[in-house]
C-alpha cells in the first residue's frame, strides 16, 4: 500500500514538474534573445577600401544575430584618439570591439581601460605582442613575397636595371612592418637594393613621393596598402606630362585602385578577401561573446594577385566586385 | 482456438501469480488511470502528428506560394527585358541601314523608359565593333568583346535569346571607379549597311540588382527559410548568402538541386534536413529553390509542443483525481463494510454493521446486520440448551448425595435404637430432618451461607453422636458472609471426608475447624482437620480423577464438590487444598461474594453467572 502511494506521488509530481516545465518553454518562446553589440573601429571608416569589409561586417552580423555598430571616423592622427573612441564605445555598453590598430606598439596601453569581458578582435594587424588578442587578418609576409614575386617575375633579368621605390605606409602597423620585410627580404634575395622607401601617410607622403621621385626617379613603385597604391595612382594621374614615370606594384583593395589597374594604370595588384575578413571578424567575436571564449583566435584571409589579364575572371571578379551598389 | 485458450488461461495464470489482490480503490483508479493516460498519450500524439503534417503541408503551400510569386516576379521582369530586346531589334535595327540611319535615339529612349532595371543596352557587329549603346559612354580599351561569354553564346546560337549568369559588366570605361554586376541578355540581330546584312550581336545588360532586390523580398522574413536562383546548369545567379558562398564561406547544394524537378523534396544536406520546393522558370531554365530547414520547422513547433505536453499532463492529472475521487467513492462504503466485518471478527459480537452506499453494498449491510443478529440469537439459544444441561447435570449430582448419606444416618439411627438410646435417636432424627429440610430447599440449588452452615451443624451433631465426640468441632463463621450465596451441599463433604481420612480414630484428640471469612469480592469457607494428612500427588489427584474409588462416606467425593461450585460459578472457583502427612489437612472453599437476593438467586438457578457477573461489573463501572 506504502509503496503504492509512493509510486502515486511520484507520477503526479512528474505531471505537475511536467507542467511546470511545458509552461516554463511556452513562455520562453516568445522571448528574445540579448543581441549583442559589436562596435567596429577602422582607421578613415568611410573610405572606399572597406566597402567589401563593411559587406562582410553586415553579413556576418545579420547570421550571427549581432548588432554591429559600424563606428564613423576620420583618418587617426595617433593612438589616443583611437583609444578614446575605443573606450567610448565600450562605456556605451558594446560587448566586443573590431579595431584595426593604428599603432601595433603598447597595445597594452590602448586597451588598459577596457574590462576583461569584452572580447577584443584585432584587424588587418596583430599587436607586436603576438597572440594576445584575437586576429582577423590577411597574410601580411605572404602579399608582401607576392608583390615582390610579381615584380621579380615580370622584369627577371632586366630587374638590376631597374630602380625600385616602396611606399611602406604606416610603419607602426605589424601588417606594414611584414609587408615590407618580406619584400626587401626578396630584393635582397635577388640582390636588388630599393632606392628608396617612404614610410608615412596622407598628404605628407603625397610630398615626399613628388620630392623623391623627383630626386631619384624610381622605374618601379611598390605600395603595401590601400591608401599608398591609391596616392601612387594619384602621383600618375596629377603627371600632366602623361609620361608613365613607374610601374605601380600594389595592395589595394577599393574601387578606385581597381579601376586604375583595369585601366593599366597599376601593373599588379594583391587584393585580400576583404569580405571574408569582415565576416570572419564578426563571426569569430560573435562566438567569443556567446561561448565566452576568453583564448586568442586568429584567422587568416586568402589573398588574390590580380592582374589586367585575370581581372574579369569569374572567380576573381566574384572576391572583386561588391555585389551591393 | 484452442491456442487462444491456452494463451488467455497462460495470461490469467500468469498475472494471478503476479499481481497480488489490492484493495478495491486501488484497482479502479490504477486501472482508470492506465486506460485514460494512454487513450490521452494516443489521442495527443495524433492530434500533434495531424497538426505536424498539416503545417507541414502549409508550409509546403506557403513557399510554393513564395515560389509562384517570385516565379511570376521574375518572369514578368524577363519578359520585360526580352520585349526591350525585341522592340529595339524588331522596331529599331531591322528597319533601319546602319550606313545611313542611327538608332541611337530610339536606343536612348528604350533606355530611359527601363533605366531602373537596366545598365546598358548595346549593339555589336560580329567583329565586336560597338554599332550604338545606350547611355552613351566611353568604351573601354582591352574589353575583348568577341571572346565573352554573352557574345560567344549569341553567335553560337543565333536563334536563342541568351541569358547570362550574373557578372561584372567589362564594355565601357566609368570614371567614377563604378563597376556594375549584370545580367546580359544577348541575341545574334542581322544589321543592314549600305543594303548588305551583317550578323550582329545586341547586348541588353539588365542591372543584377533588381534580380537581388526581387528576392530580397522575398527573403525578407526573418526565419532561416530562404529562396535561391540558379540557372539550368546549377550556376548559382541569387543566393541570398551569395558572397559567403563565392568566398567559400558557405555552401549550397545547387548541384545537386538543379537535378530535382518541380515540386517538394526532402534532402539531407550537411547532416541538415531540409524541404526544397523548386520551380523552373519558363524561357530561361532558371530554377528558383526554396529551402526549408526542418529545424526551422521544429523550432516553430516548439511552442506548440510544449502546448500539446501541457494540455496532456493537464488533462492526466485532471483525470487522476477524478479517477481518485470516483474510485474512493465507489470503495469508501465497501471499506466501511469490511471494517464492520473486522471489528465482529476481532470478537465484538454486537458489532455496528455499516449500512450504505450503492444499493448494492447497501443490500449487503442490511444482510449482514440480519445475519450477525441471528447468528447471536443462535448463539444465545445454544448457552441456554448449555445451562440447562448443565443443571440436569447438577440435579444429577445432587441426588448422588442424598442415598448414600441417608443410608449411612438411617444406619447410624437404627443402631441408637437397637442400643435403646431413644434420646439420641431423637435428636438425630431432628438434625436429620433439619439437614433434610435445607438439602431439599425446595428444589433450589442455591442457598445462603446461614442455611449451608445449619446444614453442616446438623450433619456434625449427626456423626458426633454416631462417633461419641470423638473429635472436636467449632464453626467460627464472619457475619457478613452469612447472607452471601453458595451452592448447596458443599461443606458437608468436606466435613464427612475430614471425619473419614482426617480424626477418625483418635480419640478424642481429633479437631476440625470451620472457618468463614470475606476477602475483597470472594469468601472463603475453611474446613481444616489434625488429622493424618496426605502427600502432595494424592492432593493434586483429589481434584481431578473422577474415577477414585472411595472407601468410605458417601462415595462422592471432593472432586464433586469441586465441580458443582465451578459449573454453577465458574472456572476460577472450586476448591483449594493443603496437606501435610502428620499435619493435617485444610480445604477452602473459594465462592464469589453474591448476597442472597431474590434475582440474584433467580439467575444463578438459571445457571447465569455471565450475566450475573456482567451486571456487577456494569454497577461497579
């Protein structure tokens, strides 16, 4: 009879739990789930180059569920003024940062004020601290070897007579430092000196590249990102001469580099899968924030070495083109 | 049929050995309950499967719906493009000769009319020389117009109007970096010049966003069911993750799609189960593919599962205390009876008999009301044959007495005579007729303690002559317990077997004591002699062989004594004997205290000591 009973509770108590339980899911259907908020933080965010990134960025917050606050900025004049957006953006409640350093030194610095919850995911450049933080970027030594094979391959033994100039661009970046090291580390290779490299930025570097090119004429021009390729291209085109002063041997990744390179103005372009390295930014940091990884993840993006030739190639033109206009 | 049998008889065998007997309310609601939950589970889970398929049928219906829609959408729009391609071929380059007319102006206003949905419209001769575009635009330089794909499919086929996978337009220059993704309609077109007709290719570049923004809304819906388009050879041209899939981010399984025909499918891909509805659109081939991912589907049943379990467990456990309340009712009264039955099992003969319930259990109490008080009338008749056999008994015994006694007084008297002792022989014969008198008592059995002392008197005045007071004699009897009630003829006995085994013989040394006394609700009467003795075992035999044979007296010995008082009185009463051998011996007699009262003698005549004793503890109570 004991046992009986017993057996009587337990089957009405697994009815009400039952209940209890269903209710519970019926009520937690209609209920939303917290959306996340990432803040992305880019140097110069409304320029072309990121257009394909910006694509990505969308995508991946769209499948991920993310609210992605796309943070407008001008070009940084230093490290501080990135930091202070950086911990704005934090106080405003974001749950992860995509920032593209401007300065790959003392990350330590830009980031002591930011909570150890809030996932950190470096673009385009590592902290020279390696490891630290979770990266999302394309494989800096790797475009810079392609831009010198490109060059190495296309003079061959005409090259020694040639005069090779870089724009290096930002050398506080990681990304800019490799870049340029595996290119010289291949002229050197090959025995061949660059006459000159020019580091820096913006009009300062339109300048100097007039001044140079003036004082030391270079045959080849070899830029290592987006914005020095496009200063290049603007160098030729401001040329009221027309006369073709250098073969252009870039990264670029906007528009308007590409064009120039339909139009030969740009011998050689090396183009990352900027697309994928928004997606996989925000879906690397998407799953941090949700899983509360707390380990460094880096992700690599494919690069394309694009010429005249391959430009409309079906492949490349699918990685090229941003379907959005 | 005979296997049947066999079975059915192995089940109940088997489930006789079991399934121990439980208690009615027990097997009502447990086997209520059984049957309820499972119709309940069965009816839920049916209810739910029906209601499973019919959203799945709806959800087939609402993307066929989708499908229908975004088909005709798209179709409307091809056809638009294909009427441009048309009225500019059929309205505008056949009538006209290149040498002399343009057709710049009837290409720039069919451009305008369609500008939203168009990027270019362009004519070429087979040598891909541009004849007009619309807008007008500079061409580009290293655009090798022959070797791409729209113009090689054109002349190839020239009959066919050709659709073409999305792509990146490469014909003219735009100086604002802009680069626009296109689908091209392309056709051969026969040109005429200065009246001689060349083979032509006429480009109409429809803007791949309006395609996009076509399924767009289509896709707008915020659930992971989504649609796609793919030409005839599996060439994905709209993928709502179209970029993530050129980036080798995310696949689809077009290839394997384009090989379905129309209608639903179901497909496994990635481990993933999926509904794929497919529809072909008319002219082109394309197939548009709507895909369902079953999980999507679950995730919107869940709610309406967790419903059908709730409804389930409710209505389960409505059912359980219904089943509860209804067997208890059922039962209750079958309890109440049983218990009536236990508590008239345990002894009670008068037991309250439950009366109630279904009429049924309703007929049984009454039944066995009937029954208990019958079986106590019977009961009752059965004591009172008892006790009346009981007296014939004692009557019995009582006259045992009375010959052998007489015989030895009429004994005694007829010797005083032949002595001529008259006197003594007159006294005898008064004590005689005194002892008679009380023996007879008019026919009671029951006398006072006075009269059974008289009586005892009498009986010694009798043997004293007839033993020339050889032995001395004194009664000390308590006053109280004079009018107390015995059965008669018991002291007399006593003193007859004291005067045989006790003093006989020792002239004049011989004593008996007769003592009455109360103790608490029983008196006690001492008959006690000097006399021989005797040892224990003859002691304990005394009271229970019926068989000694005696070898004086009356014959009858203690051992009737003993029985009288306990027939008529009880178990715990009789007689109590010590001896010693030399010493003497000491009988008591043990009697209730009962005062000689007129319904008190009544029910002890009557042999009713239960009911007597059963008053007295009710009056003490």
């Amino acid at each position: 009879m004991k046992k009986n009973r017993i057996y009587f509770g337990l089957l009405i108590l697994a009815l009400v739990v039952t209940i209890v339980w269903t209710s519970a899911g019926m009520l937690g259907v209609n209920k939303e789930e917290k959306k996340y908020s990432v803040s992305v933080i880019v140097n110069d965010s409304n320029n072309d180059r990121w257009i394909a990134m910006r694509e990505g960025l969308e995508q991946a917050a769209k499948d991920d569920d993310i609210q992605l606050n796309y943070v407008s900025t001008g070009v940084f004049a230093s490290e501080d003024e990135e930091k202070a957006l950086i911990e704005r953006e934090v106080e405003n409640g974001a749950d992860g940062i995509i920032v593209q350093l401007v300065s790959s030194e003392d990350t330590y610095a830009v980031f002591e004020k930011i909570d150890s919850s809030v996932a950190v995911m470096l673009l385009e450049t590592d902290a020279v601290s390696e490891g630290v933080y979770s990266v999302t970027a394309p494989d800096n030594l790797w475009i810079g070897e392609a831009l010198a094979q490109t060059v190495l391959q296309d003079y061959g033994d005409s090259l020694s007579e040639k005069k090779i100039g870089i724009l290096s661009g930002n050398q506080n970046q990681l990304s800019m430092q490799q870049r340029l090291g595996s290119v010289k580390k291949l002229l050197e290779d090959e025995n061949i000196e660059p006459v000159w490299i020019l580091s820096g930025q913006g009009e300062n570097l339109s300048s100097e590249l007039v001044t140079k090119q003036a004082d030391e004429p270079v045959d080849i021009l070899i830029t290592l990102g987006n914005a020095e390729t496009e200063t290049a291209v603007d160098y030729l085109q401001a040329d009221t001469s027309y006369k073709r002063q250098f073969m252009i041997y870039g990264e670029g990744c906007s528009d308007k580099t590409v064009y120039y390179l339909d139009k030969g103005i740009i011998k050689s372009l090396v183009v990352p899968n900027e697309f994928n390295m928004g997606y996989q930014s925000v879906h690397t940091i998407a799953e941090q924030i949700k899983y509360k990884f707390s380990s460094a993840e880096s992700t690599t993006v494919e690069s394309l070495v694009i010429n005249r030739q391959n430009l409309y190639d079906e492949e490349n033109q699918k990685i090229l083109f941003p379907i959005v206009q | 049929m005979k296997t049947i049998e066999k079975f059915y008889r192995k089940i109940a065998e088997y489930l006789a050995k079991r399934v121990k007997p439980q208690t009615i309310q027990f097997t009502i609601s447990v086997s209520f309950t059984i049957v309820s939950v499972c119709s309940m589970g069965i009816l839920g889970v049916t209810l739910y499967n029906r209601f499973v398929n019919r959203m799945e049928d709806m959800t087939i219906e609402s993307s066929e719906q989708l499908l229908n829609q975004t088909a005709i959408n798209l179709e409307t729009y091809l056809r638009n493009m294909r009427r441009i391609s048309d009225a500019m071929y059929y309205s505008v380059i056949k009538d006209k000769d290149l040498a002399v007319d343009s057709v710049d102006e009837e290409m720039n206003l069919l451009y305008e009319a369609n500008k939203d949905n168009l990027i270019s419209i362009a004519c070429y001769t087979n040598d891909g020389k541009l004849v007009a575009a619309a807008p007008v635009t500079n061409e580009k330089d290293n655009s090798d117009i022959v070797d791409q794909e729209w113009f090689v499919n054109a002349v190839d086929q020239m009959e066919n109007l050709h659709f073409s996978t999305p792509h990146v337009q490469n014909l003219f220059d735009n100086a604002a970096y802009r680069y626009y993704w296109v689908v091209s309609l392309s056709r051969a077109v026969e040109l005429t010049s200065n009246g001689n007709s060349t083979l032509g290719v006429l480009l109409v570049d429809m803007n791949y966003s309006s395609i996009e923004q076509l399924f767009n809304k289509a896709n707008t819906d915020n659930s992971s069911e989504y649609v796609y388009l793919m030409d005839s050879d599996g060439e994905i041209i709209y993928h709502p993750k179209q970029k993530l899939i050129y980036t080798n981010l995310y696949e689809e399984n077009n290839l394997e799609a384009v090989h379905y025909d129309d209608g639903s499918h179901q497909e496994i891909f990635q481990g993933e189960k999926r509904l794929i509805t497919v529809k072909t659109v008319s002219y082109t081939g394309w197939k548009i593919v709507s895909v369902v991912p079953m999980s999507a589907f679950n995730m919107g049943l869940y709610g309406t599962r967790m419903f059908v379990i709730m409804l389930m467990a409710l209505s389960m456990l409505l059912i359980i205390i219904i089943n509860q309340l209804v067997s208890a009712r059922i039962a209750k009264p079958l309890q109440r009876l049983n218990e009536s039955v236990k508590e008239w099992e345990a002894g009670n003969l008068n037991p309250t008999i439950y009366v109630g319930g279904s009429l049924e259990v309703e007929h049984l109490g009454k039944t066995l009301r009937s029954t208990v008080e019958q079986i106590n009338q019977l009961m009752h008749d059965i004591l009172y044959e008892q006790e009346e056999k009981r007296k014939s008994e004692l009557d019995a015994l009582q006259s045992q007495i009375n010959p052998h006694f007489l015989y030895n007084t009429l004994d005694s008297i007829v010797w005083m005579i032949e002595g001529e002792r008259y006197e003594d022989a007159v006294f005898m014969i008064t004590q005689l007729a005194s002892l008679f008198r009380i023996s007879l008592s008019r026919g009671k059995t029951i006398i006072s303690v006075e009269d059974e002392i008289k009586h005892a008197k009498n009986y010694m005045n009798i043997q004293k002559i007839r033993y020339k007071n050889s032995f001395a004699i004194d009664f000390s009897i308590e006053e109280e317990i004079l009018h107390c009630c015995t059965v008669k003829l018991v002291v007399q006995p006593l003193l007859e077997n004291a005067i045989y085994y006790g003093v006989e013989g020792m002239d004049g040394e011989g004593e008996i004591h007769v003592k009455g006394y109360r103790k608490e609700d029983d008196i006690y009467i001492e008959v006690s002699d000097n006399g021989l003795g005797m040892p224990q075992d003859m002691v304990e035999q005394l009271l229970t062989d019926n068989n000694r044979v005696r070898k004086h007296g009356s014959g009858v010995g203690v051992i009737n004594v003993h029985n009288r008082i306990r027939l008529r009185f009880g178990k715990p009463y009789g007689l109590e004997i010590e001896s010693m051998p030399d010493e003497g011996t000491t009988i008591r007699i043990h009697l209730p205290y009962i005062p000689y009262e007129p319904e008190k003698l009544e029910l002890l005549e009557n042999g009713k000591m239960q009911e007597l004793k059963g008053g007295k503890s009710n009056e003490e109570k």
